[in-house]
RNA sequence: GCUCAAGUGGCGGAAUUGGUAGACGCGCUGGAUUCAAAAUCCAGUUUCUUCGGAAGUGUGGGUUCGAUUCCCACCUUGAGUACCA
C-alpha cells in the first residue's frame, strides 16, 4: 500500500466536515482557550504559498492545546470591505458583493486543502449586514459617549448632559476640543437645541467636525495617518495632500496615555510594543503662552524643555499657524506671503526629503518673554510643523540644534544659559549634563528641580502649566467610498441624528456606478433610495426628503478598519441578533489567548482594535479591557524572482554568466519557466508573450540559460507566485503544512524555495512505510525496548518544548530524527508509534489520524491525549572524566538510566557535598533539569 | 539621525543554567539498484593539512578551566520611524 495523500487528505477533510470535529461549544468543562489569525481580506488573486504560514502555526497550536485538553476556539472569517472589489467594479460596473463572495469562494476552498482545524459555524464577514448592524452599532455607543478624565473612563452622553445642567462645563474635567466655550449651567438650559448639540459634538468620542485631513485626489478619498506611507498613499502610491473637510473622526487621543501603559500588561512582542510607543509618542513638558506685544493675543507652544525660557531668543510658527496672517506686519507681509506660497507648493514629501535647507521668514511681529518682558521676534519657518503640538515653538538655539542652525542662518542671537558650557560650535542638548545660569530665580538648579520651579511660576502669572503632549491624532472616519459599512446617520438641520438601534442595520443601498458624483460627493450620493423617514422608520427614496419627518443620510462610509476593529469578540458568539456578543459567551471566552498575524498592522488595526476594546469594556459591553493576551508576528514568505538579461533596445537575450560589457535590462520571467539550477525553459519563455517568439538568446557555455535570481515579495506583478494548489497536488498538504514551517523560525522573513519539499515529503513517506507495508500495517504488540523509549521520550519532550516556544521550525527536524532512529530500530512496537502520532498530528493532521484509524481507532486522532513525557528514559551516560584546571576539578556524572528525578537529584547532592567538602566551601542547591549534563565545579 | 532585530558551511537553518559548533533538510560527490531514467537505499560533505593535527560562529578586546551563548567597542545587513519642539 503506497502513500496515496490525495485519497487520505480529502478524506480526512470530508471526515472533519461532517463529524464537526472542530466545533467549539461556548461552555465546557475543560479550560478554554481561543487562538486566533488575523483574518484575511479575500483579494481576486487567491492564495499564495505565504498566506498560510500564519494559519498554520495557529492550527499547530489549536491542534496542540485540543491533545492537551482544553476546550479550544478557532475561528476564521473575512475582511470583506475593501477597495480591490471597488476598483474592479469601477471598471466592470460588476457589484462588489459578486466580486466578494467568488473571492471567498476561492479562498474557501484553497484553505480547505490545507486542512485547518478552523470551526467554520462561526464564520464572520465584516461586508455581511447581520455583521455591520454591531459595527454600526458600537458607532452608536461611541457616539453617545464621552470621556471622564477625573475616573479615566467613557461614559454615557446622558450623564454629561446632567452635569451641565446643574454645574455648567467649568468643572468638568473631560476630553474635548480645545476651542470649547465655558458655560455655565444656567447658559446651557439658554441654549437652543442645536448649540447643545454642537457643544456635545465636542466630547463625543465620534464626532463630526471641520478638520484638516489627508487628501489623496487619485483615489479621491481621505486617508487615515497610517494609511499613508512617506507622504504617499499606502496604497497605489499616490500623492497626498492636507485639505480642510468635514469628516467623522474618532477621538482616540482620550486614550492615547492607556493605550502606552497598558502596552505592560499584555505578551506581544517588543518591537511591535515599541512601534506603538513610537506611534503615540508621549512627550513630557509645559504649555508656554507668550503675549504679542501690541496685539490682542498669545501664541501657546509646547516645550519639553521649559527649564530653557531664559534662552529664548526668538519664536517660530509653522507657516500655516492660524496667527500669522495677523501678526505680519505691513513691512515684511510681501515676504511673508512669498514664502507661505513657496513652502505650501512643495509636497510633503519634498519638505520630508530635504531636511538640510534652513528657510524661514521674520514677521515683524515680537512676543513678550513672560519673566523678562523682553521683546522676542517671531519667525515662520518650516520646520515647526503645523501638525504637531500647537504649531509653534519658543526657540532656545543654545539648547536645540534645529534652532541653533535657524538663529546662525538669520544672525539671531545665540544667549548660553547653560553654566560651563561651550556653545560655539552646536547647541548643548544633554540635559541631564549641566546645570542652569543666567536665569535669574532658575540659576544653579537642574533640569529637574528647575522645570518643576518654571512650571510653578508660570502657572502663578498664568501664563502656562504643565502638560504632557501625544503625537497620535484622532482618526479620521470617513471615507467617501461605496464598498464600506453605512453610518446609521441622518441629518436635520445639518446636524447628525443617530439612527435607533432597533431599525439597524442600514444597508448600503444600489447605486448604477461606483464612482464619485460630478459634484464631488462620494458614490452614495448616487443612491436614489437614501433617506431617512424618521416616522416609517426605514431607508426611503430620496424625492421624499422634506426635512419635517424624511431626511437626507449620510453619504460616507466607514474605513476599512472599523469591522477589524472588534471582530475577535464576534467569534464567540456569531449568530446572535440581539446583542454583539452575549455576556454569557463573553464571561466564557473572555479574550483572545493568543493572536497570529503581520506586524505590518502594528499601527493601524492593532492601535484601533485596543481603543474599541477599552471603550467598550468601559462602558460595560467586554469583560477585558485588552483583547488578545499574546501576539505573534509571523514573518512573510518572500518569492525568488527570476531576471533574464536583454541587451538594451534588442530582442536579444544573454544568459546571465555570458554578459559582458553590454547594456542590459533585466525583465522578469514567471518563475515556473526556471528550474533549481536557475535554467530558463526557453520554449516556454517564447511563447509566454507574443514579443519573445522571435526573441534570440545568447546561451551559457553548457548549451543552457542562466537567469539572475532575487529575493522578493511574492506578488502577481513580479511573476514569482508559487500557488498552494500546485503543491498540494504534487506533495500534498501535510508536506505543504510541514514544509512552511521547516523553512525557518516563524517570526522570520525567508525566501520560498520549491526544491526543498522533497525533504520532508519523503519523511511523510518514510513515516508511512514505517507503519504500513505492502501486506498492510506492520504496528504490533511487541514491548517497546530502551532504546525505542528513549527515542519516544526524547522527541516528546523536545516537540513539546518546541511548540510551547512557537519554534515549529526544530520540530520537524526533531521528527525526521525520531523516524530515522526508530526505522534503524525496525520499531514496530504499538507502545511507542502511537504516542509518536498523536505528536506529530498537529503539524501533519491527514496522515496521522489515517494511521490513527488503521490501528483500529474508531475516534479522530484530534481528541486523543498529549503523550506524557518520561525523564527516567533521557538520563544520559557520559563518558566519566575529572578534568584538573588550576587546581579546580569539573566532574561530569555518570548515572543509570532507570533513576526517578528525586533519585538523580540525591545522588548529585551527594556528590556535590563531597566535592564542596574537598574544595572548602559551602554545597550549593542542586536543580536536576532532564536531559542537561550535570557539573560539578570544586 | 534615532529605535529595534540579526550576522554560524555552497544554501535554509540547529545548538539557553556557558560544556564535543555545524543537528535536520536542500544541494553536491561516490556507490548500490535499473537496459536506461525517475524513485529508493548506503556512504561522504566547515576550511586547511606534511594525515600527526591545526584553525574556525562579522571584527577587535574582556570575563571564564571552558564563550556561537555573557560584557565593552566597532563593522555590516534588515525592519520601523523621522525637522516631535
């Protein structure tokens, strides 16, 4: 009986399916544990080898944790929304929904080969209605919330409404926009109803509000910071510009300081903590407001070095700060204007780029020093970004290098407030070196002691006070697209209405064309049925919008990252109509034990996903107020690309050992056309494309064609795709399964290399032919001997440690070695390859459980028990030799096999009291750690 | 510039209380089997060597009886981030 993997995997597959081998109940009295992938937005491509490298080690684990008796949740779902389905039907006018669900068909069924252990009952979509009436939803709740910074909670809208009612917005110390009035309570109740409204939109935690976004023309939509890669969208590439919109944002930035320090309390990785620390980018200081002299206003800046106010000699604002138009003076406004022009031309890109040029502009204008009264000047300059802080900076060239290089460009004086220092050459930036001088009250005392003092007396003149700033910025919510979830929003009076829970969801209407309208407004300002009739209840068409009961809706929809952003908590309960996820579901599953996907999500999903958890568990909906206990960041599998070499304007092509001073142009050919010693397949290569048929190759010495190879990310483009299909049909998906993970450490990026399957594909053979012979199965009953124990119990106990550690790579080799050593034994003995499959059924499910089945097995293989590991039969004899080193001895122990732990543990504790004894000095505590050579150092 | 990670054969990579460096696999070499090929099996494969050995984990130092492993400095590569006040 040969190996046939494609009978044994469908068959298994099929078994699965039926038995609902895999499906996880929400109750139970084994300990729970939830393993999760990112999951996948289902792109037209399909899979390729590197997609699953991630599924399958989460299947690894889920398939482990099941043998080790937990009660395991392993869901898989799709990404739906998205702009690939959108551009498509841009162009076919086919609907994304269509495009969509052939996608995940697709998907579906390349995943299915691979045998995942998913339970597919709990499947979610984010683009399905019954799954974006809760995103809509939880929209809702961030509406109707706002943030208390006193307890460091969201809180219900209503409970604010009641606090201004009797106190006013004095008190109340809570997360708004800068530029909201105070009031008091008897104000308030004066209001109408929609400057109440507008008030309150400054503390929701969504709202709606003019602010300035990133713009990209070319897909003609707003981009969120993360989307957007040095100054290009992230996707397509496209340039971006700032541009004043109104837009629904998210104020994430009430949560900016619980998003840092929660960072200690979860497992993930400590770059991808970092890149989060980075992102939020917390900065310690002091608000500074400087007045200006002979005008009616004060320019705030933030420093995070107030101790240096005695140095500043002059200020600088961003050329787009709101002040500058004001200050200017009659004299230097031509200038000023030139340079705003010039500075607003360059992109950002080119303003990122070229970081060496110092310009900058003087006003005219002159702030007060708030201690000296002095006369400062105030420049505009690039290098204050209007983005960060308050968009403008007091300037201590003695003491910042970017002002030191501004004030030696303009000739600004240069004052040293730093005592013993040498400043003729660049700023003194170490602040912990020196101590501070001609500062009048702040001479002599530190940085420390001296920016606590400043901070005091600026908060006695009121004209600062400390303050911790964040680089994150609320998110932008809106995209103007059709292919995302609706706002559940409609408008009276220009003011936004949310829609009752009871009537979600709002599905996104039918529109002829996917594209922005000629006014400019996103593709559902194309639907015809889109008003809201507030009396029916229910999505109208629009002709019957007459602002009394019938409105108009909104016509945005939400970001890609809204349905990623709590799904992991619909997992544990998918089909519920009532509730998100029930608390009963909620108070079984909890959180997400360990989570398995790309770190390229660091800032964007990962950042957003931790903010929705926090709000929902603060206002009651979620147990844990961080949502995945450990997470992993597998690594890509990049693709070998293949070049061959065309002289320059020819149809020439030379075989890449034979160039020699021509000008060439490498193209790449499809991978599958090139073999392992890097040889084109010429015939194939002619006919791949109508313009190499009467190309002419200039060959290798050996008659062959050589091609350049390069290490790239796999991509369509690049024609280095290698599709799980084609593996599966000539190895299998055991061999595929095996084979991801023996390419390397999980966490790594490595090239994909065909050639190397063959390796253990023909351990998958070796394993079958070790059990099953021309007759039938060999297993017997036969006693295991030492040897075969040993080998049993070392592989136990180095896959186990292996799995627990992730490093899935070393397992595989470790049963490549427990096969080779027990085919050497001609073990055939029952007693050790049944513990041997069920270890290795995690990595190779299909020919396990068809072994398991052989042996007369009438259950899968994937309820069985982790085999327990044995130390007694690891113990290993080593050679026995006292070694004399300047008068110091090292013994290494030789014992029998047969000792227990608590045995080996007295004998080398006697050993050590000897040795101790002779060399005078006190025993040390003895640990026996299985497997380790014991020493002993006298 | 800053932060983080990593440097081991022809290649992917093993080696964690500091204890025989190169496990396992690919590739390569030789052999068996075959009319032949594929497949399979066996042996070899870090480098140098006067065949006794010697050197060797990016470079230079240090700690240690002993260092791929720990410490310091440097070099290289990759990733992230960037005029963040």
């Amino acid at each position: 009986m040969t190996y046939n993997f494609k009978e044994i995997e469908a068959k298994w597959q099929k078994y699965w399916e039926q038995n609902h081998t895999f499906k996880a109940e929400s109750s139970s009295d084994k300990p729970k544990y939830y393993v999760l992938d990112m999951f996948p937005y289902p792109s037209g491509a399909g899979l390729h080898v590197g997609h699953p490298l991630g599924y399958i080690a989460s299947d690894i684990y889920a398939r482990y944790k099941r043998h080790k008796g937990f009660n395991v949740l392993h869901p898989q779902g799709y990404d739906s929304f998205g702009l690939p389905a959108e551009q498509y039907a841009i162009q076919t006018g086919q609907h994304p929904a269509i495009t969509t669900e052939e996608n995940i068909k697709t998907y579906r069924r390349q995943l299915d080969q691979i045998g995942f252990s998913f339970d597919w009952s709990r499947e979610v979509r984010t683009s399905s209605p019954d799954y974006y009436k809760w995103t809509q939803w939880i929209f809702i709740q961030l509406f109707d919330s706002w943030y208390d910074n006193t307890i460091d909670k969201a809180l219900p809208i209503s409970e604010l409404v009641a606090l201004f009612s009797k106190e006013g917005n004095e008190t109340i110390d809570a997360v708004c926009d800068d530029d909201t009035p105070s009031f008091t309570a008897t104000e308030w109740t004066a209001f109408s109803e929609k400057e109440q409204q507008k008030i309150l939109l400054n503390y929701r935690l969504t709202y709606l509000a003019k602010t300035e976004v990133n713009w990209c023309p070319e897909l003609g939509t707003v981009l969120a910071n993360d989307e957007i890669i040095n100054g290009v969208s992230e996707r397509g590439g496209f340039p971006v510009v700032r541009k004043k919109m109104t837009q629904w944002s998210m104020r994430i930035s009430a949560y900016a300081d619980r998003l840092l320090t929660d960072l200690e309390k979860i497992d993930w990785t400590d770059a991808l903590k970092e890149s989060q620390r980075n992102w939020i980018g917390k900065s310690v200081g002091a608000a500074v407001r400087f007045n200006v002299v002979d005008f009616e206003a004060k320019i705030e800046v933030f420093t995070t070095r107030p101790d240096t106010i005695f140095g500043v000699s002059f200020m600088t604002l961003a050329p787009e700060h709101e002040l500058v138009q004001a200050i200017t003076t009659e004299a230097q406004k031509a200038a000023v204007d030139d340079y705003i022009l010039a500075t607003s031309k360059r992109s950002e890109r080119e303003r990122m780029a070229d970081v060496k040029t110092i310009s900058g502009v003087f006003t005219g204008a002159y702030a007060e020093h708030p201690f000296t009264k002095k006369p400062i000047p105030i420049w505009i300059g690039d290098y204050v970004l209007a983005g960060y802080g308050t968009g403008a900076v007091m300037a201590v060239p003695c003491g910042d290098q970017r002002d030191y290089d501004f004030a030696k460009q303009f000739g600004i004086p240069i004052p040293n407030i730093f005592h013993d220092t040498d400043i003729s050459e660049e700023a003194f930036t170490d602040k912990a070196k020196t101590k501070i001088a001609n500062s009048e009250f702040l001479d002599g005392l530190d940085f420390k002691s001296a920016t606590k003092r400043v901070v005091e007396a600026l908060e006695e003149i009121k004209q600062g006070e400390g303050k911790i700033n964040y680089r994150l910025r609320d998110a932008v919510f809106s995209r103007q697209r059709y292919w995302g979830e609706p706002f559940p929003v409609y408008y009276i009076d220009g003011m936004p209405q949310m829609i009752d829970k009871k009537n979600l969801p709002i599905s996104l209407p039918e529109v002829e064309k996917y594209l922005p309208t000629e006014e400019g407004e996103p593709p559902l300002g194309r639907a015809e049925v889109w008003a809201w009739d507030t009396q029916k209840n229910k999505v109208v068409h629009n002709s019957k919008i007459d602002h009394k009961t019938v409105f108009p809706l909104e016509l945005n929809t939400m970001p890609g990252w809204a349905g990623s952003s709590w799904y992991f908590n619909r997992y544990m309960d998918p089909h519920n109509a009532d509730e998100f996820v029930s608390q009963a579901a909620l108070n079984y599953w909890q959180e997400v034990d360990l989570y398995i996907g790309g770190s390229e999500h660091a800032t964007g999903h990962l950042l957003y996903a931790r903010f929705w958890q926090k709000f929902l568990f603060d206002r009651g909906y979620l147990p844990k107020d961080e949502f995945a206990k450990k997470l992993i960041n597998q690594g890509m599998i990049l693709g070998t690309s293949a070049f061959v070499a065309r002289i320059e304007g020819s149809n020439t092509f030379v075989s890449n050992d034979k160039i020699n001073n021509e000008n060439i142009q490498y193209i790449h050919a499809d991978v599958s056309f090139v073999n392992a010693s890097d040889e084109l397949n010429i015939e194939a290569f002619k006919s791949w494309r109508k313009e190499f048929s009467t190309a002419e190759f200039k060959l290798s010495d050996d008659g062959s064609f050589k091609v350049k190879r390069e290490v790239e990310k796999m991509s369509k483009s690049k024609y280095n795709v290698v599709n799980p299909d084609e593996i599966c049909e000539i190895y299998g998906a055991d061999a595929l399964r095996l084979y991801e993970m023996f390419l390397g450490p999980l966490e790594q990026y490595k090239p994909w290399n065909t050639a190397g399957i063959t390796g253990v594909s023909s351990f998958l053979k070796k394993l079958w032919k070790l059990y099953v012979g021309d007759s039938g199965l060999k297993a017997d009953d036969t006693t295991a001997t030492k040897e075969n124990l040993k080998t049993l119990h070392k592989t136990i106990k180095k896959v186990t440690e292996d799995i627990e550690q992730f490093s899935f790579n070393t397992s595989v080799s470790n049963f490549m070695i427990a096969v080779n050593e027990l085919s050497a034994q001609k073990c055939t003995s029952r007693e050790i390859l049944e513990p041997l499959l069920i270890l290795i059924s995690p990595y190779a499910p299909h020919i396990a459980e068809e072994l398991w089945a052989k042996l007369g097995y009438e259950s899968s293989i994937s309820t069985a028990n982790f085999p327990i590991f044995e130390p007694k039969y690891l113990v290993e004899s080593s050679k026995n030799y006292p070694i004399s080193f300047n008068g110091k001895m090292r013994f290494t122990l030789e014992l029998p096999m047969d000792l227990s732990k608590e045995e080996i543990e007295e004998t080398v504790l006697a050993h050590e009291k000897t040795v101790a004894q002779l060399a005078g000095r006190t025993p040390k505590k003895v640990i026996v750690v299985p497997g380790k050579i014991v020493n002993i150092v006298g």
